[in-house]
C-alpha cells in the first residue's frame, strides 16, 4: 500500500466532495438481490447490541432492521435525513480531514457499504476506524462494481474487482490494528450486481498506523 504514489487516488472531479453532494444524488449502488444478501452478512457478522458506525452513510445503511443505535457519517445532508436507521448524523468530509470524532474504544462496529472507492486517504481512515473500535469488535466492507466514476480514485477504475479485493486488503494491513482479514462473494449467475465483502476485527495486540 504503502509503495501506490498520491496519484493513484486521485479523481476526475477533485472538486470538495461536499460540493458535489450539495445536489442530491438518490442513486443506488445495489440492486434489491444483492441489498438482500449484504444485510445477511451484516445480521451475522455485526453484534446484536451496541453502537455501529456507518461510513459513507446514504439514505440506506443496507444495515438488518435489529441495529438500533446506528452512527451515521456521510456528506449528503439529504440523504442523511432521509435515513430513518440511523439514531446519530454526522455530515463529515473523511477525504479533507480522515479522522473521526469518537473516543477510543468507543464503537462496537462499524460498516462501509459500496463507498471504499471514494476514499483518498484509506489507510488514515482504517487506521481511525481501528482506534474507535472495541477489541474484537468488527469493521466490514462491502464493495460492488458501480460508483460515481468521477468521484471513484483511480486505483478503483483501472482495476477489477479480484484487485479491488487486494487494495481493500491492503488498506487493512497499512492501517494496522486489525485481526487478518477474512472474505466472502456473492457473483449471480444472472444479470445483477456482484457483492464482495471483506471483515477483521480490532485487535489491541496489533498498533493502528
């Protein structure tokens, strides 16, 4: 991770994200079937109880109806207010400034759904999400093949999706502070959207970057 130059994440629109989100954009990055099957692995993976981080938070959390306590941090006001999950708003612009206003250890999840390719700054923001985290607690990213192609960095363009695996890899292992990561798919056989998850946990043991 750490040998991709600064170009590698750059965009086609560097515009302030925030600027771009001023203007309501209700597009999905999942279609019902995969919605579906990521809000399975999320009822499994996520505990029953506690405070869970959305990341990139939109109208939908793709989160299981049971969370009850859902942070959400994202840039679209609109969106935000349009989602009836989450019990917390954050309007944050994680690529100007990748840190997070939670004390350590404060977090007993956390969840990035269809927007790790919008990142600038990943490893910052694993490595924050890392400190907010319990021990053992969990931080799952899901990933898709649509985006907003130019707001998406360009390692995330170029690259398929076995390479968008492996860069998500590596901004868990740059980060630092995190259990080895672990991997499902869901490919249909049919026309739909394909569906990657990648999941560790918060391990004291290793220290954040």
């Amino acid at each position: 991770m750490s040998s991709l130059p600064p170009e590698f994440f750059r965009r086609h629109d560097e515009r302030p994200d925030d600027q771009f989100y001023a203007v309501p954009r209700p597009a999905s990055h999942l279609d019902e079937r995969a919605d579906r099957v990521v809000a399975g692995w999320y009822d499994e993976l996520l505990p029953t109880e506690g405070r869970v981080l959305d990341l990139f938070a939109g109208a939908a959390s793709h989160l299981p109806e049971r969370m009850s306590a859902v942070i959400g941090v994202g840039l679209d006001a609109d969106a935000l207010a349009r989602n009836e999950m989450l019990a917390e708003r954050r309007q944050l612009d994680l690529n100007l400034q990748p840190s997070l206003p939670f004390a350590d250890r404060s977090l007993d999840g956390a969840v990035c759904t269809v927007s790790v390719q919008y990142l600038t700054q990943p490893v910052a923001v694993f490595a924050e999400v890392a400190r907010c985290l319990r021990p053992g607690a969990p931080f799952l990213v899901a990933f898709s093949n649509r985006m907003f192609p130019t707001k998406a960095v360009l390692c995330w363009r170029v690259s398929d999706d076995a390479a968008h695996g492996r860069l998500v890899r590596s901004y868990f292992a740059a980060a630092g502070g995190f259990s080895p990561v672990e991997a499902r798919s869901f490919v249909p056989d049919a026309d739909g959207d394909p569906l990657y998850l990648l999941w560790a946990t918060a391990d004291p043991a290793v220290r954040p970057a």
